[in-house]
C-alpha cells in the first residue's frame, strides 16, 4: 500500500498532561468540524474511560487544516480534568488505546497515557464485553461519523477491545 501524505485530513491535537508529563492526542475529522464538536466529542471519549485513568488535566487543544503543517490554537470547551488521582510519575509510561481500521485497511489509533491499570487480566487487552467502560469508549468512538477518521480520511470500524500496556519510549525516558 503506498503511504498517504500525514497531511491529508483535518487534524484537532488535545495537549494534556499526566503523571508529571505533557502528551498529546490526536483525532482525524472532517474539515469543517468546529472546535465546540471536536471538544464534544473528545470530552465524551475522556468522560467514557475516565475511570480507568489518573487525573488528565487539558491544556491546549490545536486545530490543523488538511494540507498544513501548521496547528493553530483553537477553544477548548470541554473539562479541565477527567480521571482521578495525582498518579506517581512513573505511571505517565501507562496507556490505552484503541485501534480501527477503515475498508482500504488503513489503521487509525487513539491512544491516552496515565492508565491506572495495565494488566487487567494479564493478556493487556480488555474487551467490550468484559467492560462496559471500554464499550462505552468504543461507541463513543463510534458516535459521529465526522470525527476520529484513518489519516486516508476514511470512517474506520473500531476493533471491540482496547489495548493497556507501557509504552517503551515514556518508560525509557522516566529512567
């Protein structure tokens, strides 16, 4: 398959921090998506699977057009939080994500640090059936057909569990 250009859709970033470190979300829409439904509809996801994660204090949220390099600030309506607990540093290092894939087979990932558990089961999935938390997430992932598109500017269909793990790159870097 040949690469896509990283540029080819309309991109909000939300910057955050947790555990002592900034990160940064990503989610791929339709262009003229305003900055009030991009807030609506992170805020949902973040509200779907607050309960699995240490406190998540936003504070920025960046719009970038297709075609640019270039994100600019844009309005942030949505919580300043969402999860609880001050999390130990090293806990910035945890995640989980979601993975879809839309008809061409082009894979789309939303991806949030600072997990409170990462080895639920010891398999470092957990499964729409075996948490409600992580089918709501999935439907709100699922909820508006104009937002968190593949970078081919496709609808993807979400796989029905979310992985959990530690990222190799935040736990070489907290070392």
């Amino acid at each position: 398959m040949p690469s896509i250009d990283p540029t080819n859709t309309a991109v909000y970033f939300l910057d955050y921090t947790t555990c002592g470190e900034q990160h940064t979300m990503q989610m791929r829409c339709e262009p003229t998506t305003t900055d009030s439904d991009a807030s609506g509809t992170i805020g949902a996801f973040l509200t779907a699977i607050s309960s699995n994660l240490y406190e998540l204090t936003v504070y920025a949220l960046r719009f970038r057009q297709a075609g640019s390099h270039t994100s600019l600030p844009a309005v942030w309506s949505g919580a300043a939080t969402y999860g609880s607990g001050a999390g130990a540093h090293a806990f910035t290092a945890n995640y989980i994500d979601f993975v879809g894939r839309d008809t061409d087979g082009v894979r789309v990932r939303v991806e949030v640090f600072g997990a409170t558990n990462v080895t639920l089961g010891g398999d470092y999935r957990i499964s729409g059936s075996e948490s409600t938390i992580i089918g709501d997430a999935i439907a709100e992932l699922t909820s508006d057909a104009n937002m968190f598109w593949t970078v081919a500017g496709n609808v993807p269909v979400w796989n029905n569990y979310a992985n959990i793990g530690v990222n190799a790159y935040w736990r070489n870097k907290i070392r």
